[in-house]
C-alpha cells in the first residue's frame, strides 16, 4: 500500500497516539478545576503550549488551542471582523484559499462586508501589486494562504508582508496548514504576519486539533463563548490528550525538518522527471523554489480526475483528484479554476501529496503502476 | 571581541578599615557562588579589585551573573596579551577604538599603566606607539586627553598586557552576609521581594518568613512566595524559606476578636513568631514591606499598636517609596509579573470590610488576652517547615512529574 494523499491527512504517529492514551488515562482532570487533579491537567496543557510556542519561534501567550485548520481560519476572519467592524468592512483574500476560508468570506458577505478575491496568474500566484492596489481605507483584513493545497504554490507572503508594511491596522492572516513541516519556517516568522492558522491531522497528530497564533496586541473576538477558557478566547473544556499528543507531533515533524524536506522533495523530483517524458502531460507543480516539495498536481487531459484515482486505488496506490474536500463534490478544483485553466484539464487534475513516511522505492513503484495506467489509457483516448 | 578576564573593582568595602580583609574574603565566596556554573573561571581578589580569568567561558554570561552580585563597584571587561606580542596590542587597542568609536570625528585617549618597570617601552611611549598606530589606521578620529569619548586602558604587568575600554556599573552596595542576618516577612505581594532586594543590597543575609494558611489560602500562594524568594535568590545565593502554620491562629482569632481588630490582632501574632524565628535562626532584625500608609496594617497608629510585640528591629526598606517607585525595583528584579498573579495570601483572607486604620493600642492588648497566646504559637513554632530555595527553582505549575510530563510532549 502506498499513501501519497498526505495533504488530505497523515495517519497518527504511533508515538503520538501513546501519548493521547496516557494523557487520557493519567490527566483526565479538567485544568479549569482547581484540586491537585486539574491542577496537574492544566500543567500539561500550558507546557504543551509552551513547547508549540517555541517550536514556532513565539510566546506562549500567542498560542491558541483549536479544532484545526477550519476552526482556526473561521475564527480569525469572522473574530477580526467582529471586532474592526466599526472602522470598516472590507476584506481581501485570494480566488484560490481553502474552503474555511472563501466560506468564511461567503458568510460574511450576507452580513454586509465586501469581499475583494485576489486573482491568481497562470502559475498559481497572487501578485502584491494586486493587493497593494486592492487595499482601501476601510480594508480590515488580509488572509492569503501560505502553501495552496491543490498544486503547492508558495504564495509571496514576504512581499505581501511588505505592502502591508504602509498600513499596519490591517489584520494580517496566514492559512498555514499545508506549510508545517515542509521547509518554511522563515515564511512563517515573517513578523508582519498577525494570525497564522494550523491543523494537527496534517502533521500526524489526531483529528480535532489545531492552534492559532494570534500576535500578542492583535485584538480580535472569540467565536466561541462559554467557560473562558483560553484566555477567554476560546471557550470549551480544553482537549488535553489532543494538545499533548499535538505539541509532541510537532516536535516530531519539526525534527530534522531539513532532511525530511530533502527526502520528500527527491521523490517529488524522481515523480517530476518521469511525468514529464510523457506526451500530452500538463504538470502543475514545477520543481521550484516557490512551489511545496510535497505536492505534485498534473493532468492527464481527457481523463477524468476521479477515474485516475480510481486507477490507481485498484493497485492499491491512494491519491486524489485536487482536494480532499471538493473531491467528493466532483466540482473542478477551484485553483484551477482560478488559474484559468480550460475545464477539461481542470477535471483531469489529480494531486500526489507526500510526507516523511514516503520513500523513493515507493516513488518507483508509482512509476511502473502510472505506466501502465497511462498506457491504458492513450490506447483509449489520445 | 575575545575577553580573556573580567576586572571588578570594591565599591564601598574599600573604605571599611580593618574590616576590609573579611569584606573581600565574603565578597570573594558571593562572586565564586554566583559564577559557579561557570566551570573553567579562575578568582584572584587583589586588595582593590579582583580578576576573573574566564579560561574560555563567555563573557557576557559572566557580566550577566556579576551584575546581580553587591558589593561590586564597577567591571571592566579586559583582554590579556602576553609582553611579548606588542604588535597583538595595537590590533587589539585598534579593534576596541573600531568597536567603541565607530563614527568619524569621534575622540579617543590611550592611558597607560606600567608596574612592570623592566618592560623596555615606558608609558609615554606605549601611549605614543599605541596612539599613532590607531591614528594612522583611523585618520577620521581625534586625540583628546580629556573625557574622550572612548578611553583604552592598558597596563604593564608581569605577566603581559591588559587591555580594557569599557567600564560597567555593577550592582554597588556591600556584599551579602557583611552586614550580619536577618528574617524577613514574605507576604507574596510585590513589596516584600523589594524590601528583600534592599536588604541584600546593604549586605544583609536574609532568611524568608511565610505565613500559610490552608485551606484559606491555596497551595498556589505558598508556591508563588517560594518562586519569589527563587528569584531574589539571583541576589543572595540559596535562601532558607521558613513557613509557618497560621490557619489555626487565624481561627482562633476570628472567633474571638472584634472584626476591627482582627486584622491589628493577627499582625500582631505574626510579628511575634517572626521574632521568635529571628531569635531561633540568630538573626538581628526584622525586614519587612510595609509601606507608610499604603494599607490599613501600615498607617503609623497601626505600626504602633503591631510593633508593640517586640524591641527588635524591625526595619522598613521601602517604607517611604511611592507605589510606582516600588514597582519599578520589583520590575527590576523581575519578581512583578510573578507578584501579581492572583493568589490569595494570608494577609487578605481574613481582611474584615473596614478594618481600623487608627487601632487603639489598650484595647488592642486588651482584645488579645481572650486568646491563649503562649499555647498557639508554641504549636505554630513546634511546626516550621525549613527548607532552601535556590535561584531558578521553580514551584508554580508542578503540579504533575517534569519526567513524565516530558516523555508525553
């Protein structure tokens, strides 16, 4: 079996799962609760958050546990909106974000904020021109992705950073989810950056865990209310065995980042050098500085996206068609869309998307199994 | 820039008379505590300074570690050159005048030192070699004898050369321990680290007093006055913390006493089993944070009818600071964030809606004698809790086992 749809989610660590056993079993306690047995939950939890902040290069004070990526992306966007309303409604994020994120906008959009989506070019990529252009007196808030989850674009968050320079009461966020561990550190401590948003599944923590850096001074609402947990920010009785196994997640993905970087992008470029021999072949994700080393989008046109993932499930090899979310829905991806890409290579599109487990053996063996399916096919359609 | 030593020069000590040879001798033992995570540095205390040869260790650290050590006047940052290598003298004396005098037009001044009298240059020409080099290398620079903006020092000795530009401020004040012992009363508010602080800086070595009263007060106040004497431990080496049960006292004096005199009633207890801790530990005095007037407990009348208990002295470092003056000590000394939290502590638990500002001593005394005094502070005295806190020791949030917690993260 070879699992290379990693950007959909990463299978739980074992180690990481040993620790949401243990923390479930021994720091049951709820660490609001003031005896001994919350006492010693809450001691987890705020080392946990200490160990993620310096992972990240931050305090612990800017660190919020969340569900993951979705919540994290609603809360910034509809939290600042929440709270700048009274000095504007306009809003800037680009055609390509994550679902969270564009629905997020949607939503807001019916309650009277305007929504300006960034086109992308050809590549993949929103031009700070054309954010620098986009922005008004009223502009609130900035939210462009870090690494697109279809085809791995690495967006140009320093020089975007840079027009933001001039207008420092914009909000400033980052959908980062796709960008952990995968080589981008210096992207993500860009200090003009105010919010960035993360998921633990796609680092091979459990399900129903992420966190939020929210930059201390940055005010924004909680959108969820209640017991005051987080300081306020985030109500809910805190998911311990999520938070510990996630902080110990991301020390494990964090370690020798370099080197795993090194492995995943070997493969995509042993990946690369074959697809491109091929006739007819559209290649989404070159082998560039600017494009993820862990996600490979390509088409092969006339064949349907789904039909190749299929294909390929049958000799027990597990990718996707663009994402994982729209997958289901059969809806063209929607970076490709935005990329102007004719509909017709659009649907053919499917994303290869790796991890630290993945090797250049099974690189090989996807090798032989795409020629045989791409052979089957020609026969068919070209 | 490599620093091969640190040079400290006594402030104050250097004009105590005979007592200075124990003065050096306390300050000596002080400096080699607090440097002793610096494994490889050798002390040499001379008559009115003191070399520290780093041996490799950082300098910066050093400096760092130093600056919370009384009694030192000021330290300069010096590198050693051996006699021979004059030519390693210029480079150098050219690289600190580079680090110190970076802009055009700025002075500078070579002072030379020679207690090698067969050193074959004499100071004028040392003075005159060093300075045309520096001129030649730097024509953007002038010569200027007095208050140059950058002043190198070099001395001639036996051993080779010294060569030094900056001088730093040390912590001043006399070196901890001269000045004899003392217990202070700890509340955990932000005025009693301060008062500490104060304390060590006049030399003396202070034992900490905490009052604790479970379950009106949460094991968390008593962690936060252990963690505050941690950090004013950067200041006095390991300190004994000495907690005293007081709940049952508490009680009893609720029971019965008037509500506005509880609070003159209990400061009362607490000042009389200090002084018997005092008398225990061999201590002088007593310190403490009060502040004229800041709080009921604190007016002049309620000073009086409290220090009615005792001829000791008891004495008030901060008793004539503002607020603001006292926070920016304990801001100094980091302990501002840590006195803050929110804990209950002993003093406010039991605090009555309106307590006298204006005690009367008489019915003070005379509410006091429905209580058996002797018998409950026998018991609190019967029942200390001695332990050292060192500096860095932390007691907030370990709650659960450090190993366990970080083989789960």
């Amino acid at each position: 079996m070879i699992y290379f749809d990693n950007s959909a989610t990463t299978k739980v660590a074992d180690s990481v799962l040993d620790t949401y056993v243990k923390v479930s079993q021994n720091f049951f306690g709820n660490p609001s609760s003031l005896h001994a047995v919350g006492q010693k939950a809450d001691d987890l939890l705020e080392q946990s958050r200490q160990q993620v902040a310096e992972l990240m290069g931050v305090n612990a004070s800017e660190i919020y546990f969340t569900s993951g990526g979705t919540e994290g992306d609603n809360w910034v966007i509809k939290g600042t909106a929440m709270e700048k309303a009274p000095f504007g409604k306009h809003i800037i994020t680009s055609q390509i974000e994550h679902p969270a994120v564009i629905n997020s906008m949607k939503q807001l959009e019916k309650l009277g904020f305007e929504v300006t989506y960034l086109p992308v070019n050809k590549a993949g990529f929103v031009s700070p021109e054309s954010l620098a252009a986009a922005i008004r007196p009223d502009t609130i808030l900035v939210s462009i992705m870090a690494v697109n989850n279809e085809i791995g674009a690495v967006q140009p968050i320093h020089e975007i950073a840079k027009v933001l320079e001039k207008h420092q009461t914009i909000h400033f966020h980052v959908d980062a989810v796709q960008a952990i561990g995968k080589g981008f550190d210096a992207l993500l401590r860009e200090p003009r950056i105010d919010f960035l948003s993360f998921s633990g599944h796609k680092f091979h923590a459990p399900r129903g865990i992420g966190f939020v850096y929210a930059k201390s001074k940055r005010v924004f609402q909680p959108l969820l209310t209640g017991g005051g947990q987080e300081k306020d920010m985030r109500s809910g009785t805190e998911n311990t065995p999520a938070i510990a196994a996630m902080a110990k997640a991301l020390r494990i993905v964090l370690t020798d980042e370099d080197k795993k970087v090194a492995q995943q992008l070997a493969i995509k470029r042993r990946l690369l050098a074959h697809l491109q021999t091929k006739e007819n072949m559209v290649i989404f994700s070159p082998d560039a500085p600017n494009f993820a080393p862990h996600i490979l989008c390509f088409s092969i046109p006339g064949v349907r996206g789904e039909t190749i993932v299929h294909a390929f499930e049958q000799k027990q090899i597990y990718i996707s068609t663009t994402s994982a979310c729209s997958s289901k829905k059969g809806v063209e991806s929607s970076t490709l869309k935005a990329m102007a890409i004719p509909n017709h290579i659009a649907e053919s599109a499917v994303r290869v998307s790796l991890d630290d487990q993945n090797t250049l053996a099974e690189a090989d063996e996807f090798i032989q199994a795409f020629d045989e399916i791409y052979n089957h096919f020609a026969k068919l359609y070209v | 820039m490599e620093y091969t030593e640190i040079m400290a020069r006594y402030g104050e000590l250097s004009t105590k008379g005979k007592n200075r040879k124990d003065f050096i001798g306390r300050l000596n033992g002080n400096i080699t505590k607090a440097l002793r995570p610096f494994t490889a540095i050798r002390i040499h205390p001379k008559r009115d300074r003191m070399h520290i040869v780093l041996n490799g260790e950082s300098a910066k650290d050093v400096m760092t570690a130093l600056d919370r050590v009384f009694g030192i006047q000021t330290y300069s940052p010096v590198i050693r050159i051996e006699a021979t290598d004059f030519e390693q003298v210029k480079a150098v004396a050219l690289e600190m005048v580079n680090e110190a005098a970076p802009k055009a037009g700025m002075s500078f001044k070579i002072n030379t030192r020679r207690s090698n009298h067969e050193y074959p240059l004499d100071t004028n020409d040392i003075n005159l070699a060093l300075g045309d080099f520096i001129s030649d290398a730097r024509p953007d620079l002038v010569v200027k004898m007095k208050q140059p903006d950058v002043k190198v020092r070099v001395e001639v000795r036996h051993d080779g050369f010294y060569l030094s530009y900056l001088t730093v401020q040390g912590a001043l004040g006399l070196p901890v321990g001269t000045a004899g012992k003392a217990v202070l009363m700890l509340s955990g508010g932000i005025d009693s680290p301060v008062a500490a602080y104060l304390a060590l800086k006049r030399g003396v070595a202070i034992e900490m007093v905490h009052f604790y009263s479970p379950p009106y007060t949460t094991e968390n106040a008593l962690k936060k006055a252990k963690e505050l004497t941690a950090k004013v431990a950067a200041y006095a080496g390991p300190v004994t913390f000495i907690q005293v049960p007081f709940t049952e006292i508490q009680e009893e004096i609720k029971e019965k006493v008037p509500e506005g005199y509880l609070m003159t009633v209990q400061r009362r207890f607490m000042l009389r089993l200090t002084d018997k801790i005092r008398a225990q530990r061999d201590g002088l005095a007593i310190f403490n944070g009060e502040s004229v007037g800041q709080v009921a407990s604190q007016t002049l009348s309620s000073m009086a009818a409290i220090n009615d208990v005792t001829t000791t002295p008891i004495i008030r470092p901060v008793a004539t600071l503002d607020k603001n003056e006292i926070i920016a000590i304990a801001r100094k000394i980091d302990t501002f964030d840590l006195s803050v939290q929110p804990f209950e502590d002993c003093c406010t638990i039991f605090a009555p809606p309106q307590p006298k500002t204006h005690p009367n001593l008489e019915k003070t005394r005379h509410y006091e004698q429905a209580l058996d005094v002797d018998a409950l502070e026998d018991k609190a005295m019967a029942n200390l809790t001695i332990s050292t806190v060192q500096v860095g020791d932390k007691f907030l949030g370990q709650n659960a086992d450090a190993a366990e917690i970080s083989q789960l993260l």
